[in-house]
C-alpha cells in the first residue's frame, strides 16, 4: 500500500507556538515517512496564520494550515471542521496527531466523516511491514501491536513517545485551506485551575512524588498528623519542582468531605482511574496499593518508593529502590537538605 | 419541567480492577484468560457518568436516564444487581463481546445503532453520557464516534462537572492539560459528555431503588438484541504482559538521616 502522511498540529493557549506535543507529532511524522519513503504534509490549525519563516520548513513537508478566529479556542464543532478540511486537502492515509486534549477531542469523529478508523494513546510506531502501532490496553497491563487496512488511519500519539521536532526556522509556504464553519453553539470562555493552594500538577516535572493514604493514618504516638503532612509534601513540591500524584484512596478521603490534604483533587489521580504520567523519576510514599505501583508508574523513568511494609508486594519488582522508613521522618529531613542546599 | 433531559449514559462492563489480567490469543484475536470467570463492574468513569446522570435528573424533574450497555448477558445481569441498587434507570442492554480488543467503530455502531431505537428518546434534549475513556480499550473514541453517528457536534471530553442553567444552557468543565479545566458554555442540548471523575461519591445503596429497576431489568435482559461486532480490517500483531521487571533493592537498616542523603543525592543526579 502506498502510503501519505499527514501531522496535524495546533498551536498552543497563547496561540504563539506550536505545542510541545505536536512538535513530537511531528518528528514522528517525519521518522515514519522516511521508512516508508512517503510524502509528507503538516496541517496546523491555529487562530492566526502563521506565515514567513517557520521551524516546520526544514521537514521538508507540505504545510497547510487552517486559521481564523474561530480556531482561537479549542471546540469540538470548529476544531473537528478545521481537521477534515486539512485531511481533505492532504488526501492522506496516514494522519498522525498529538494525544493533547484539543485533538483527542475531535480526531475520532472526523476519523468517522473521512470513513476513515482511528487508535489512540500510541506510543511507538514501526513500518516493517507495513504500518504497526504500539498501544496498551486494560490500563497500562497489556501491551499490544495492532494494525489496520482501513484508510485513512488516525493514530494519536502519547506525549513523550517522541522527540519534540527542533530546527532552525526557515522560509517556508503555508497553503491556506478554506473551513466551512458550522453552526457554533458552545462558546469557551477560558481555563479555570482547580481550588487549591498551589498548582501541584506539572506535566513537564522531571519527578513525580506520589503520596499514598499512609500520611492520613495514625502515627506512631496515635494520633492523625494531617497538616504535617501536608507541609512535608508542599515542601518538597517547592524545592523540587515535582508533579504531585496521588492514590484513589487518598483523594477519595478528600471527596468524601474529610478535611485531609486538600490541595489534592480527583486530576492527582494516578492509576487505574486516574492518570498515568510520564516523569524521568518517581518516588513514592506511603502508597500500599496496586494502582500507584502498577498502573499509574508504568511510564516513569526511575522509581524508588517510601514505605513502612517491608512484604508490600506491589513494589518488589516496580520500583528499583523502596527505603523501609517512615516516610514523615524521611521526608522531613529530604526537605532541610533540600532548603539547606538551596540557602 | 423546562429543563427537562433525557440522558442516556453509555456504560460498558470490565473486569474488576484487583484482578490479575493475563492476555491469551484465540481464533478471534486477543482476550483475556478466564475472561467469562473474571469478576466484573461497570467501567469506573462510566459509572462516574451514570451518577452525575442522577444527580442531574434529580435536580430537572421530568428528566429521564437509560443506560445502554453492551456485553454478555449473564454478565450484564451480574453487574446490574449492584448498579441497580444506586439510581433509577431504565437499561437498554446489548448482548454482545466484553473486553478491550474489539474494533471501537464496530462498537459505536451498535451502540448508536440501539440509542437511535429507545423509544420516547426525544433527540433534542438528549445528553449522551458515557466515560470519557474505558478500563478496558481506553482509547477515548467509542463515544465520540457514538456522537458523530447521532449527529451531535458540541461534544466535550474529561469533563468533570456540569452546570444547567434555566435557559437551558450549561457550563461544562473539562479536563485539559496542566491540572486545569477548560470552561465551556453551550446553548443546550443535544450534546454529549464524556466524564472523568466528576465530583460525586458514589451513592449508597438503596435496596428500594434495587427493586424498582429491577423489575424493568430483568424483562430487558430476556429481551436483549444480540450484537456481532466485525474486526474492520483491524489485526493485533501481539498482545502481551509488560516483561520489565526491576530487580528492586530493599533498603531496611538506613536511618531517615541517610536514607534523606541518598534521596537528595538521587534527585540532583540527571
């Protein structure tokens, strides 16, 4: 089968850069054309047309982007007009996509307008014989390798699976494609952070400190030590930079109306429920369930974890070191040498 | 009754989550060992969707909530008694393939298929719930494509909370990149929202509801259409554990002093 791709791409909240993700896209895009020696097109929706020098030039590719106002925010109803006009025009069988919320939003419905099929959260590709996906299923427990005949075939890529595609910007033409607007009935009026103190979710951290149900129970003098805690973990949070995770356990305490950590939200989540992050490293405490271990770390980098159970079955064989401690005594003194460091 | 909605919530059913998944490959392609034994529950954020569904109808009277669920029913029937006993509705089930490998659009057919079917299902104040992914496929794409095939067009994904308004509009919060939400208005229905968790505990059993659902849910089981879902060209190369196993160092005797130096250590470390 010949093939053609096509990298659909947007702009980021500023509406000045391409996303990050979409940079990964397309470095997939330009790794996979390569292998099967296919033409290769790059479609951008953004609200201002960009135009001049770009970074995309030195890919090689067709560019085409559709621009208007209508495209300044992310809408099922535009932004799913704007892809099909951009895959009408590129005629591709092939159409790769940033995993971002905008497109993973619209991609399957105009997968179905184009008659086309689609997969998502893949994180590799190969053309060896023909065109296979890695993708996985049951939450990050079964790892397979799919393919299909139909065309076009929309595949959304996981953040992090790629390079972000980097060069020096270039003159280059950006073909104009006309949108048929439909009729717009939902208006976005911007981004709204949850209700906490501090924005504790960071995807871009380079360390995921994961904090489990063991920081509400009872200590060793017998008593809840809640607002310790919570000053141990916004502590490390300040000096590291860490993303902050959570088990299900630990936020649905918070969601039952139970005054514990509540800086923490159901969007901490990491597991079956929740997220699944990728960091180059994690460390875990007082976390004793399946999900942060099994589930919800299944993409990050190095992994040592805190815990107080010697026999917890769900770290042997997770994370690469687990320190037999309790954690408020560990992490007390991980933040003095941090802040000491700092000073 | 102005505000008056029928919700119909797509909800399938997967292995609970503490079972151990071992996949195997038989004449149809990839399936889980045990998969007809294994015990089952309704798809968490789906679940989380058919209770915002009853939260929402609780406070629009005159609203009405379908749930639409596709899998065998013998297993439909298990996860019923449970489900059955925290909200009103009325189940539209489908007996057909449980699991994450089957073909999404093939799924979405029949789903969209069978939503298009209900009777007294008035299409202009539908809001098509569902999760805005599964447990078991989590691709994202069943109820977007549910969507497109009903001919809805303002669609909102990871969506945690929704405000109806008098006027029949409502805001929707969804979940995007960064631990933020995206805030959206839209002027009414008919939309679709796929949820993530919500802000709702689960409700609480109540054998009274139980009973009353039942006595629709067991007629609609014996009455359920049989669905076949094709492949669509779709082929699995493997289906396999992840084989990484990290050969994990116990550290018991380190005082919180030196366990701290050695994190500290481990972080500055690129």
């Amino acid at each position: 089968m010949t093939e053609s791709i096509l990298v659909l791409a947007h702009v980021d909240e500023n509406g000045a850069a391409l996303t990050k993700a979409s940079l990964e896209a397309v470095t997939a895009g330009v790794e996979l054309a390569a292998q099967l020696s296919a033409p290769l097109s790059i479609g951008i929706v953004a609200a201002i047309a960009p135009s001049g020098t770009c970074v995309l030039a030195s890919t090689g590719a067709r560019l085409l982007a559709v621009s208007g106002e209508a495209f300044a925010q992310p809408r099922y109803a535009t932004d799913a007009a704007a892809c099909e006009a951009l895959c009408r025009a590129a005629a591709a069988t092939i159409v790769l996509a940033p995993g971002s919320a905008r497109f993973t939003r619209v991609a399957a419905g105009v997968a179905y307008r184009l008659g086309g099929c689609i997969d998502t959260h893949i994180t590799a590709l190969s053309a060896t014989e023909g065109v296979e996906a890695s993708r996985w299923f049951y939450r990050q427990r079964v790892e397979a390798v799919l393919s299909r005949d139909a065309r076009p075939w929309f595949l959304l890529l996981d953040a992090g699976t790629h390079a972000a595609f980097a060069a020096e910007p270039a003159t280059a033409q950006i073909e104009q494609i006309a949108v048929e607007l439909p009729a717009v009935r939902t208006t976005v009026s911007g981004l709204r952070a949850p209700k906490q103190d501090a924005q504790t979710i960071r995807p871009e951290a380079k360390m995921l400190l994961v904090a489990g149900a063991g920081w509400t129970k009872k200590q060793p003098d017998g008593q809840i030590h809640v607002d310790q805690a919570g000053e141990l973990i916004l502590g490390f949070l300040r000096h590291t930079g860490a993303s902050l995770g959570s088990s299900k356990s630990l936020v649905d305490q918070g969601g039952e109306g139970v005054p514990v950590l509540p800086f923490l939200t159901h969007m901490n989540q990491i597991g079956q429920t929740g997220a699944t992050p990728r960091h180059a490293k994690g460390l875990s405490t007082c976390c004793h369930g399946e999900e942060p271990h099994v589930v919800g770390w299944r993409f990050i980098g190095d992994r040592r974890a805190i815990s107080l159970d010697p026999n917890c079955g769900w770290t042997r064989g997770k994370a690469d070191v687990v320190y037999i401690a309790d954690a408020f005594q560990v992490m007390a003194k991980v933040n003095a040498l941090l802040g000491s460091a700092k000073a | 009754m102005a505000n008056a909605v029928h919700i119909v919530v797509c909800a399938g059913i997967v292995p609970d989550p503490l079972q151990t998944l071992e996949p195997v490959t038989g004449p149809n392609g990839p399936g889980l060992k045990n998969e007809m034994v294994l015990p089952s529950v309704l798809d968490p954020w789906a679940a989380s969707a058919l209770y915002e569904a009853a939260n929402l109808a609780a406070k629009n009277p005159g609203s009405k909530i379908w749930l639409v669920s596709l899998g065998p029913k013998a297993k439909l029937q298990q996860v019923m008694m449970t489900i059955a006993q925290k909200v009103s509705f009325e189940l539209v089930p489908i007996d057909g393939p449980i699991g994450g490998f089957p073909d999404a659009h093939s799924t979405a057919a029949v789903l969209a298929d069978s939503i298009a079917a209900i009777p007294g299902l008035d299409k202009a104040k539908l809001l098509l719930f569902g999760g805005w992914e599964s447990a078991t496929r989590g691709a994202g794409v069943t109820l977007q494509l549910v969507g497109e095939r009903l001919g809805i067009t303002d669609q909102f994904q990871g969506v945690d909370q929704i405000d109806l308004r008098d006027d029949g509009s409502f805001e929707v919060l969804e979940r995007v990149e960064g631990g933020k939400h995206q805030v959206s208005v839209c002027t009414g229905t008919p939309a679709l929202l796929g949820w993530a968790t919500g802000n709702l505990a689960e409700p609480r059993n109540n054998p009274q509801i139980g009973m009353a659902n039942m006595r629709t849910i067991m007629p609609a089981l014996q009455k359920a259409k049989p669905a076949k879902l094709e492949a669509n060209g779709l082929r699995y190369i493997s289906a396999s554990l992840p084989k990484q196993q990290r050969n994990t160092r116990v550290v018991k005797d380190l005082a919180p002093d030196e366990i701290a130096a050695e994190l500290v250590a481990w972080i500055g470390a690129e």
